[in-house]
C-alpha cells in the first residue's frame, strides 16, 4: 500500500512538472530549477527535446543517488525523471498568458508542489534536487537553500543565451520554487519529544524499531495520582513525527506527549535517513 501511494505520488509530481514547463516556462523562455532548467536551455541549441535531455543528464546523477542516499529513493527518483519525460512528450506547449512574471511565479509555483510532494514521500524529480539533498543532509541546512545556490548558473547561461531580463523572471521562478520546497520538505525541521509513560521499557523498544533515534530516560511523578512514570525524552525530524505517534498510540495510548519545535541540535543527531 505504501508503494502504491509513493508511485502515485511520484506521477502526479511528474504530471505537475511537465504541466509547469510546457504551458508556462517553455512559451515564456523562462527556465524552472535543477536539471529541468539545463534541459530546457540545452533543448534550445540541440535539436532534441527537453523530455530526452532531462533522462540522459540524470543518468550520471543517478548513480551518484544510489551511492549516497539509497537504493529504493534512487530507483523512484529515477521513475520519477522517466515519467516527467513521459509527459513532458504527450502535454503539447501550450501559452495560456503572455505575460512572463505571471508565468514565471505559476511555472515556479508549480515545479515546487510537484518536486516538494515527490521529495517528501521519499524520492526526487532528479538531477540537483539529489545534489542538493545529498548537501542538505550533509549540513543538515534547508534544502531550498542549494537548489538557489545551485541554480545560479542556470540564470546567468539564459541571461548570456536570451537576455537578462528573461534571466531575472527565471530568478522570480527560481526563488518561489525553493521557498515552496522548504515549505513542502521540511525533513531539516527537528522536534522533541516529551514522553510521560508507564510503560517505558515497552515504548522504548517499539520506538527504537520505527525510528533511529537516542532516547533519554528521567524519573517522573503524577502530581495529583502520585504514580511512578517514566519520561522519554527524544529529538526527532518532522517527518519522524508521524510514526512515533503511531508507535505511542499502540503501545501506550495513555501516555502523555509533548512536542515542540527545537532551535538547533548540539551533539550527535543521525543525518542520514
């Protein structure tokens, strides 16, 4: 069932991303981010479409993807650049405004729900989404960060190939898209967790089975029934939160959980995930 919800995830992130770029920033000359820009500045010089491009830039990516984030997430990424090709094939171009700031901000907009979605269920649409994740994890700093700093040479390549004004709409673009992904990817974001439980041996075990994460143990007292407890005290990511609720609702669905959003991590805090 997982499976079945990530691959639809996955095609209606490639649906959105061919939808962005052939109704939107191809008619518009405006370039979206990552390897979707290079593609299209690329197809604009070689006689081969953008769909095509994409597939043989990510095949090098790809492999770099199965060597430092994982098998499965390299795999759906790849499935994922496959079906945006797909699509990017069968959507005609269609210019449904001349106006190009409007293009730019909705073509951005777009890119980043489809990309955000694909990247929060566990793959990516290719290219330097995986670069900068790769990055991302390493420094453990907002992703949308790299894909600006990365797509910076896209802007300046359309402002030498075009003209700098459609260099800065790509700019406009570029800059909703990584704000949007943050907004949708927030594996960066930490939490922690307050367990107060009377079964702490048990909710530690089941825990540490769901997620990889320390947990410190401190002594607690019901204030008004007097009863021994237990406080589990973890740090986890946003998207962790979901399954430790589960694993607190089936082990001890009394237990008394408060989460808050915390600053920064100090120590040993497992990046890779």
């Amino acid at each position: 069932m997982e499976i079945v919800k990530k691959l639809v995830v996955i095609i209606v992130g490639a649906i959105l991303l061919a939808v962005a770029l052939n109704i939107f920033l191809i008619p518009a000359n405006v370039f979206a981010s990552g390897f979707t820009g290079v593609a299209q500045l690329l197809a604009t010089v070689l006689p081969i479409s953008t769909g095509v491009l994409l597939f043989l830039l990510n095949i090098p990516v790809a492999i770099l993807g199965w060597m430092k984030i994982g098998k499965a997430f390299t795999v759906y990424s790849f499935v994922s650049v496959v079906l945006t090709m797909f699509f990017l094939e069968i959507i005609p171009i269609i210019e449904i405004s001349q106006d190009i700031l409007l293009n730019a901000v909705f073509g951005g907009v777009i890119v980043a729900v489809g990309a955000g979605i694909t990247l929060k269920y566990g793959a990516s649409t290719g290219g330097l989404d995986i670069i900068a994740l790769i990055l991302s994890r390493m420094s453990d700093r907002p992703l949308g960060i790299y894909f600006f700093v990365l797509n910076a040479l896209i802007v300046i390549t359309s402002g030498l190939l075009f003209d700098w004004e459609k260099a800065l709409y790509t700019l406009v673009t570029l800059y909703v898209t990584s704000r949007i992904i943050d907004a949708i990817h927030t594996r960066h974001v930490k939490l922690t967790a307050m367990i107060v439980t009377t079964k702490p041996e048990e909710l530690r075990e089941a825990i540490h089975e769901k997620i990889t994460r320390g947990i410190t143990r401190l002594p607690a007292k019901g204030g008004y029934t007097q009863v021994e407890k237990e406080m589990l005290l973890t740090v986890i990511t946003r998207y962790e939160l979901y399954d430790l609720k589960q694993v607190i609702q089936s082990v001890d669905p009394h237990a008394f959980t408060n989460i808050v959003e915390t600053a920064g991590v100090f120590g040993l805090f497992r990046k890779e995930q």
